[in-house]
C-alpha cells in the first residue's frame, strides 16, 4: 500500500483534489458493499468498467484521493485508472448504470434486485450531504439564502414536502453569481458608513466582476445595473444577507483602519490621528530659510494681506475636517479676478505645503461639475484641493447646495446612480480660483457667501516685476522649497 501511494502520488497535485474524508468504517462498509464484484467470478473487462464508474462517483462526491487509495487498497483495484479520473475527468466517465456494466453477453451477473442493492448502498455512502460546499443562511422558518461556488449562482431556496413527507427544495435564482472575496471597511469615523469591496464569480464573464469600495446599497445597484440578478424580487435582500454571511462567518476581511489619508480627530483618545502622512520636526535651519523664502515671495505681492489669508489658510487646511469634527465651522476660500493677478498661483502654493500637485488635487471645474465627481473628490484625503473656473456648479441647486453642506458639515449628502441617496464625507477643503465672482442667486446668496471667505484680484494686482524675473516653473520650485522646510 506504502510503494503504491508513492508511485500514484509523484504528481503532488492530484492528493489535493477532494474535500471529503472517508472514514475507516465507511470504507469498510464499502469494500464489503463491493467485494462480490471485485473479487467474484467476474471478467477483468467488466471489472475496469465498474472501476471506472467507481472512481467517476468519488470524483464527483468530493472524496479524497488519499481516501479513494484507501478504499482502492482494499478492492485492490486498477490505481491507473483512479489516478486518470482524479486528474482528467473530463475524459474519464462513463455513463453506464451498475446493471448495464454488469451484463454480459445480454445476462446479468447478478440478481437484478442484488445489483439495484448494491448500487444504492454505494450511493448512500458517496452521495454529497445537502448543501455540500455551499454557503447557507435562514431566512426564516424553511427558507435559507444558497451561495453555490460550484454552479456560480446564489438563491433563494424554499423547502417543502410532498405527501410523502420528502423534503424538496424549491429554488430562485437570485444573483447570477456568487461571492467569492470580501473586504469590509469599517472606518473609525463615526460618520463614515460600512463599505464592502466584493468579488463575485460568475459564468456570465470569464474575468471575476470587483465592486467597491462601495456601500451595499451601490453592490446590490451594480449587480443590478449589469444584468446579473434576474429575480429584482429577492434582489436586495439576497444581496445584504450574502455580504453579511461573510462577516458573520468570518470569511470577509474586516479593515478597521482609516483608508484616505490625512488627519482626523479621535474622541476616545482626544488626539489628532496622522494617516498616511509623514510628520518630521524641521530644523531650526529649515525654518529660517522657510521663513526667509516666504518673505521673499510675500514681496512679490502688492496686497500682502492677501497672500497672507491664504497662506494661513492653507497651512491649517488639512486640520479643518478635524475641526469640524468638533463642531468648528471654518470657510473654503474662494479668489477670483482677472487673468494673470496671482489667484491660480496661490492656490498652488497651498498644495505644494502639502504636497505635489496633481489631477486630484489641481483640477478644473469639468472634473467637479457633478454630485458624483464632487463626493469622489471629497473623500480622497483631508488635504485641499483647487477647483479653477468652477462655472456653473454653483448655478445648479443640486452641486450648489452639497457644497453648502460639505463646506461645514463632516458629511456631503448627494444622489448617486439609479437616484439612491448615499451619504460621503466630506473631508477635503476648497480653493476655488475663478475669473469672475460667485454668481447671484437670490436668496441662497447670503448663505454661500458666509461660507467662503472671498478674495477678489484686480488688474493692477499683477506685479510685472515678479512676471519679468521669476518664470511659473521658478515660482514653483521656490514654493516647493517653502514645503520642503516647513515639513
């Protein structure tokens, strides 16, 4: 038994197909099930064939290789052509009942009767117990929610019985997919919503379809939305309870920490958290040439109350969730004026204190202009961002009045797809640059000026000294330098 185990076992892989184990009980009770056939009167030929049959059944149930060579041992059976089941079964099945194996030459073997007993036994002791491999939850008295990883699908399943008292199982194909992966977000935040990012397997797509981060409300939409639940009636439902089995039964992987970086106020610790952000103390050197750079830039300006607003502004600009997570309410700035006067340019210097500009940080009002593209925005990180020629997003109500709430309340409400309402934080503070004032609109004017502190550059403000001297790409490498040394 030892040398057969090694020479079918070269092939390190094949030990690993199967989940289920044979007992020894069960595998004796099988090798006396099957010792008439295996060691009566009966032709090599036919018996290949049931060991065919055989080895097709314990593929098929799940069964063990190591059990299966247990069992093998004992009918000593043709290992070959266990091995080449177990590791082609494509091309090694056989569809032919006992009773049609075990007749030759147009007569039974054995008695019909006999050979139906035997075939039942084995089936009794092969068979895959109910719901074998697939993820199950009650819904109720019989009603279960059925995540089937084999057939890539989740149901709904209703359990009845006929008048024989048999169990049957009535099933609705709910999603045309099943959970595979999950990834929960469980920010600290207390204003933060739970998100799942999911991963589905489906025999609609060859590729596995990712959802999320994303609410579940925006899981169920997506899965809607592109066509893989064809039952809208346990729709939603299937999908809560299918996320949060996986919780539930420690199959997700539960993220605890803050994903956007940034700084952020911890009530339990009253600290200030750092995410994702490096702090160094600078040196008293690094400070004075900070200093001195700064004084040299302040220069440059006529209206030296200007810059220094916004410099103030923008040292202080990724504190300002933090502070609004204790009640504070600071404004965003908002600067406009003509072309030239110096607005675009301070709105670079505050991200370069941070940072290095870029497409999320330094974006134009085309990448602003929605609910959904100012949430996305938003939510990135608690570090400011500048929005150039804003145009019409305060004319629509909608933008308009998320960006009324977003600017002093931790969250931004805003409709997302399909219209659902979904709640995002608003963590990120605003400079808009812009070549003309924040437009009237009646009533709603008062409110969207209290708040934004707003600074207006006229023509005489551009300082042609600074134009003729200094080129953008000077003016920005000193500014870089002014957050090199204020790290």
């Amino acid at each position: 038994m030892i040398n057969i185990t090694k020479k079918i076992t070269d092939d390190k892989f094949i030990t690993e197909i199967g989940t289920r184990i044979l007992t020894n009980d069960q595998i004796t009770s099988l090798n006396y099930t099957l010792t008439p056939i295996f060691k009566g009167s009966v032709d090599f030929n036919t018996i290949d064939k049931m060991t065919l049959k055989i080895a097709g059944m314990l593929r098929k149930n799940d069964i063990n290789f190591e059990s299966a060579l247990k069992l093998w041992a004992h009918l000593q059976a043709n290992i070959e052509i266990l091995s080449n089941v177990y590791t082609y079964p494509e091309q090694n099945t056989t569809i032919l009942s006992f009773e049609e194996i075990l007749t030759e030459n147009g007569e039974l073997l054995f008695n019909k009767n006999f050979i139906k007993e035997i075939e039942k036994e084995v089936m009794n002791k092969l068979e895959l117990p109910k719901h074998h491999g697939m993820i199950i939850r009650c819904m109720g008295t019989n009603r279960n929610m059925v995540i089937d990883p084999k057939r890539k699908q989740t149901f709904y399943e209703k359990i009845k019985y006929n008048q024989k008292g048999e169990e049957m199982q009535d099933e609705t194909l709910v999603i045309d997919a099943s959970l595979d992966k999950l990834t929960v977000f469980d920010s600290p935040i207390s204003e933060e919503v739970r998100k799942f990012k999911a991963v589905f397997k489906t025999n609609l797509k060859n590729q596995p379809i990712t959802v999320g981060p994303a609410t579940l409300t925006e899981v169920y939409n997506f899965l809607l939305e592109s066509g893989y639940i064809p039952s809208t009636r346990f729709g939603k439902d299937i999908t809560t309870m299918s996320l949060n089995t996986f919780v539930k039964n420690g199959l997700a992987e539960v993220k605890t920490e803050i994903e956007s970086p940034g700084f952020y106020f911890n009530d339990k610790t009253n600290e200030i958290l750092v995410v994702k952000y490096t702090l160094e103390d600078p040196t008293n050197d690094k400070l004075e040439k900070a200093l001195k750079l700064l004084k040299e830039f302040i220069d440059w300006f006529p209206d030296q109350d200007k810059i220094i607003t916004v410099f103030k502004w923008g040292l202080i600009s990724p504190f300002i969730y933090p502070m609004k997570q204790r009640g504070a309410d600071v404004q965003w700035l908002y600067l406009y004026g003509r072309g030239g006067s110096g607005k675009t340019t301070l709105g670079k210097m505050v991200l370069y204190l941070w940072g290095m500009p870029d497409e999320n940080s330094d974006i134009g009002g085309s990448g602003f202009n929605s609910e959904y593209r100012i949430g996305n925005r938003l939510q990135q990180s608690t570090f400011p961002i500048v929005v150039n020629e804003p145009g019409a997003i305060f004319e629509n109500i909608n933008t308009r009045d998320m960006l009324k709430t977003a600017s002093q309340q931790k969250i931004s409400r805003g409709k997302q797809i399909n219209g659902h309402y979904s709640t995002i934080p608003a963590l990120a503070p605003v400079i808009f640059t812009s070549n003309q004032p924040l437009p009237t609109i009646g009533d709603d004017q008062e409110a969207l000026i209290r708040r934004f502190v707003i600074q207006s550059f006229g023509y005489g403000e551009k300082n042609q000294k600074m134009i003729k001297k200094h080129s953008d790409k000077l003016l920005i490498l000193k500014i870089c330098k002014i957050a090199d040394y204020m790290d």
